[in-house]
C-alpha cells in the first residue's frame, strides 16, 4: 500500500512540474507583479525580471498568473504584455495566442508656454535663472489619455493619495534611461519639481505600463511641435496679441491640412498658457495620430504671448 501511495504521489508531482514546463513563460522586461487583477497592491514590491522564465498558473482578462519562486505569496498576476509565453504553453491553451495589438487611445498632449507658467510660479526651481531650460518654449506638461475620469490606472491608493496631497516629491521616480531623462529636464522644466512622478502616476499609468514609451512618445511630440512652425511663431510674437485662428492655420500647414481643429489654446489673466492638441493612437509621429482624433472646442480665441520676465500691461 504504502508503494502504491508512494507511486500515485511521483506520478501527480511529475504532472505538476509537467505543466510547468509546458506553461513556461518569458520576462519581455523588468515589470511589476501585483497580488490582484486591479493592481491595487504590491507587497514586497516584487517585479519579474527581463530573461527569465515564469510558470503561468492561468490567463485572466489580458493578464497572467505566475509563479514567482521563493516569494511568501508564490503567484502573482502580471500584465499580458510583460511576458512572452512559450510554444507549448500556447499549444495547451483553448485558444490560441494572438501577438498583442496596440490598442487606439485617444489623449490630450498639453503643452506649457513656460514663461506664463513662470509669472504665477516665480519660485519655482524649474524657473530659476540657472534652471530656467524652457524659457521662450514650449514644453511638456502631460500626455493625457482621455476621457479625464481615466487616470491612476493599477495605482495602489497610498500614491494616489500622496499625489492629491501634491507630495509629488514622495512618489516613485519613474525608471528611465539617463539620456531620456536628461532630456527630460529641458522638453519637462516641471521634472525639477516632481512633475514627471505626478504625471506618470496620474496619467501615464493609463497609457502603456512603461514609463520609457509613456515619456520618449511624450517628449518627441513635444519637441515636434515647439521645433514646427508653431513653436517659431510665438517666439515671433513675444509680447503681442495672437488668435487662435491664425494658430490653427499655422499648425494645419506644419501637420497637415484641416489638421487646425485638432489645437485648442487655454489662457490665464489674458496670457497664453497651454496649447492642447487632441491626438488618436499611440506613437512618436504627430502626423500619424492626427487625422482621427477629435476636434477641441473651449479655450480662448485669443492671448498674449509672455515674454521672459514678468508681465506688465
């Protein structure tokens, strides 16, 4: 009896690890593993690390279960994009594995004119003479999936707290590469002051679950519409009245015809402060994630462009 039992029990560890091999999957990067499907809470902030292989328990609404070894709670889900997993664990699924698509996403690329955003912050770091990068430029304020109510997207609730107290400097500092972030620092003066840990943690968590793809699309769409004819325009009218009419012309002819309804401007105390441009898609090309985005109506029809220093009527 005993044999039999000592048997039975070989042959369902045997299939245990069986399954294992089979359900094998691989790191795509260096990704968090959270103990539930909303991402609400990372005990012992684990993370999977790029290379190495996981044993996928189960598949659930775009996300996997894994098993993380030599961990006090062994599984883990994790989104569907962190992993890749092998042929035979493909094979074993009812379904079969489709590379994932790109799914469209409609956002809100916000653009500051930094010298009005100086006038109201004049202690700011980021407007500090010996910091002061963006002067006479536009620059990164977010990159906002829409509709608004879409933010802080798998975000355990004591960040998300911390952020509404304006304790950005108490937030995580996004991973990034050192040459994108030293980027950072002149495309997002704000990084100076915890901007990028707010943004990232309010609206690119919404965007892609890495931060590299979130800023690098960030930054080159800003840097694209500041270095266009847009960004030389205002640089051309530093101190006088603009409209928004003639912007939009002037933004139609940079990223293509009929292109103008996709720019909205927002004003404060009679200066420009933000440009916002409606955008459909992910990516770095502007031109690429115009055509379908929706028009923008509000804002102002016409500003004065601030020039360095404070304003004075």
């Amino acid at each position: 009896m005993k044999s039999r039992a000592w048997k039975y029990g070989m042959l369902f560890l045997l299939s245990i690890l069986a399954l294992d091999a089979g359900n094998q999957a691989t790191a795509l990067r260096d990704c968090s593993a959270w103990n539930d499907l909303r991402h609400s809470r990372n005990a012992g902030n684990l993370h999977l690390k790029k290379g190495e292989k996981y044993s996928i328990v189960r598949k659930h609404k775009g996300q996997y279960l894994v098993r993380i070894p030599g961990t006090p709670v062994t599984q883990r889900w994790v989104q569907g994009d962190c992993i890749t997993p092998s042929s035979t664990a493909t094979k074993e699924t009812s379904k079969p594995q489709i590379p994932p698509v790109t799914k469209k996403v409609e956002t809100l690329l916000v653009l500051s004119w930094h010298n009005s955003f100086c006038e109201t912050h004049p202690n700011r770091k980021e407007c500090r003479p010996l910091f002061n990068y963006g002067s006479n430029h536009l620059v990164l304020h977010g990159l906002w999936p829409q509709p608004v109510s879409r933010i802080y997207c798998g975000i355990p609730r004591d960040l998300i707290a911390k952020d509404r107290a304006h304790r950005w400097r108490a937030l995580p500092v996004p991973r990034l590469p050192d040459s994108l972030r030293k980027t950072l620092l002149h495309t997002m003066p704000g990084t100076l002051s915890g901007l990028e840990r707010h943004e990232w943690v309010k609206h690119g968590s919404c965007y892609d679950s890495d931060p590299v793809r979130y800023f690098s699309d960030a930054v080159t769409l800003t840097e694209s519409v500041d270095r266009s004819m847009v960004g030389e325009y205002l640089r051309a009218n530093l101190g006088r009245r603009i409209r928004l009419a003639d912007l939009r012309k002037i933004f139609a002819k940079s990223f293509g015809k009929g292109m103008g309804s996709r720019l909205a401007m927002t004003c404060r105390r009679g200066l420009l402060q933000e440009l916002r441009i409606s955008l459909n898609g992910k990516g770095k090309e502007l031109k690429n994630l115009l055509p379908s985005a929706k028009a923008l109506k509000g804002g102002c029809r016409e500003a004065i462009v601030d020039a360095p220093g404070l304003y004075r009527k």
